[in-house]
C-alpha cells in the first residue's frame, strides 16, 4: 500500500483536499474513523495518506505548530494582519487583538496597510498612517505598504510569503481578498466584494477557508472575513505578556495587571504617563483586559 505525505488546503463537508509533499499533485481524500475521533481535523494540517485501490484515506494527522479557532487553520508561521487607510478606518482594537494572538501563537505579525493611495489626499488616513509606523513600528512589527488597487507593494509583500505559511487576517472590506488575487493570480477562484456605501464596513465576501500553494513550499490562507474578533485561548491575567512596551517595566508587584494599580506601583501607568508607551493603545489594552475579565467571571461564577 502507498503512504503519502501532504498538506491539506480546503474540507469540502468530509472531503479532504491535499496538496502532496514535493509534489503539485492534489488528491481528495476522507478520514478514517479513529482519526475523526483525535479531535477536528484543519486546513494545514499535515496528513499521512494511504492509498487503498482507487482510493485514498488519512491515517494520521502530525503534531501540529499551533492551531486557530478563528479563522479555523493551524501550522501557521506567519499572519499578514491587513488593515486599509481609509474605508474602513483601521480598527485598532482588533489589530491590538490580532497581535496578542499572534504572540501567545508564536506566530509572527506583520501589518499590511492597505489602499494607501488614499492617504494622499485624506488628512485621516495620512494620520491613521503615521501612527501605525510610529506605535506599531516601534514594536518591531513589519510593516507593508500596499494598494491591491494600483499594484503597489504587492511584490514586497510576496517576497516575504517565500517558504512560509501565512494566513491573511482583518476586517471585512479591507482588502484580503484583493490582495490574494494580486499575489496567487487565481482572480476566478477568489471573490472580491465592494465596500457598503451606507456603512462604509465591507461585505462578507470570502467563503470558505482556503490554502493556495504560491510556491512548491510557500502557502497562503484566504480566510472569510470578520469584524469581531475573540482571543479564545488568552486570559485577562495574561494578556500582558503579549505587550511588548511592558517587558521592560519594572513594577512593585510581579502579579501587576496594569489596570486597577496606581501610579505609584505601576511602571506600566507611569510610563504611560510620560508617553513613553502610547496611550491609544494602553487605553486598549485596559479595554480588551477588562473584557477577558468579564468573561472569566462568568464562566466560573
């Protein structure tokens, strides 16, 4: 019987599509019984495959790198988070939310701002611009600049998809699949919608999550879009592990959450304070912290 090595790149209801290892051969294939019952089976997901006759099965699913709830995918090595100056405005809670998943994932962020052409003559988006760079950029985080529309950036973005995984994230309406369109040159396999005049918020364009091989070892997810966003697997006391402006503060307290504390005992706040960490963003953080608190307490209440 022949064993197969690949990657799976689209479920089809129980049909597993897999792209075979050194190989651009795809195969369908289902999963047997036992493997069904290890736990949900993911786009990424590395599979041992058999052939029986004419048809194939899953033996085995390998241990994976991590795993998302939220777009459902695992073996993720990086997340082009992509945010659009201009409509919509980019949602900074959730790019903070994005980030910290990211971190506790040990997967890496990189910011893809979209539609910067609309920056030149928008006093907004040239703000919402320079901040990115200056509080984001200071974090270390990569920064792209892009515009699907105009074919700016697109080649630089491409060059850090090479031997990667990398799954797309964002709101609605920002650009995702526009992007993958430029990047996979597959435009009838990838729906790109318009943005909702009334609104202003992007419609659901993207149906279902995908894996497309850019190259022999380069992959990309185009994942549907969304416009909330829950860190399931982060709790409030940890959330400030995933800051890095807090690393180097040095508070009273080892256990200092950075929210109910004072000044006095906080280095978090007193830094904040100076403007030596940005204050939109710790805002935020107290924001997305009280939130996690408040789901916590109403699971164990």
């Amino acid at each position: 019987m022949e064993k197969i090595i690949g990657k799976i790149i689209r479920i089809d209801l129980d049909i597993y599509i897999i792209k075979v290892e050194n190989s651009s051969d795809i195969i369908c294939a289902k999963a047997r019984g036992n493997v069904k019952k290890q736990g949900n089976i993911l786009v990424g997901d590395i599979v041992e495959v058999e052939k029986i006759d004419l048809d194939y099965m899953i033996l085995s699913v390998r241990e994976r790198k991590n795993s998302l709830i939220r777009p459902p995918v695992s073996n993720i090595d990086q997340m082009i988070i992509v945010v659009s100056v201009g409509a919509p405005a980019p949602d900074y809670i959730l790019l903070d939310k994005q980030i910290a998943l990211c971190l506790e994932k040990n997967i890496i962020p990189i910011i893809c701002i979209n539609k910067i052409d609309l920056a030149e003559d928008d006093e907004n988006a040239q703000n919402d611009l320079e901040y990115i760079k200056k509080v984001y950029g200071n974090l270390g985080i990569k920064i792209v600049y892009v515009s699907a529309l105009k074919n700016q950036g697109i080649d630089e973005l491409r060059k850090l998809l090479i031997s990667k995984t990398s799954t797309f994230s964002g709101n609605s309406g920002v650009g995702k699949s526009s992007i993958t369109k430029e990047i996979t040159d597959i435009s009838e396999e990838v729906e790109v919608g318009n943005i909702g005049q009334k609104s202003k918020r992007g419609k659901h364009t993207t149906k279902s999550v995908r894996l497309y091989a850019i190259t022999s070892n380069s992959y990309i997810l185009d994942t549907p879009g969304f416009s909330s966003y829950e860190l399931y697997d982060v709790e409030h006391r940890e959330l400030r592990n995933y800051y890095p402006e807090f690393k180097e503060c040095v508070c009273d307290y080892d256990d200092c959450a950075h929210v109910i504390e004072s000044e006095k005992v906080c280095d978090v706040k007193r830094k904040v304070k100076d403007e030596n960490i940005d204050c939109g963003r710790y805002e935020r953080y107290v924001y997305i912290y009280n939130k996690l608190k408040e789901k916590y307490d109403r699971r164990y209440k």
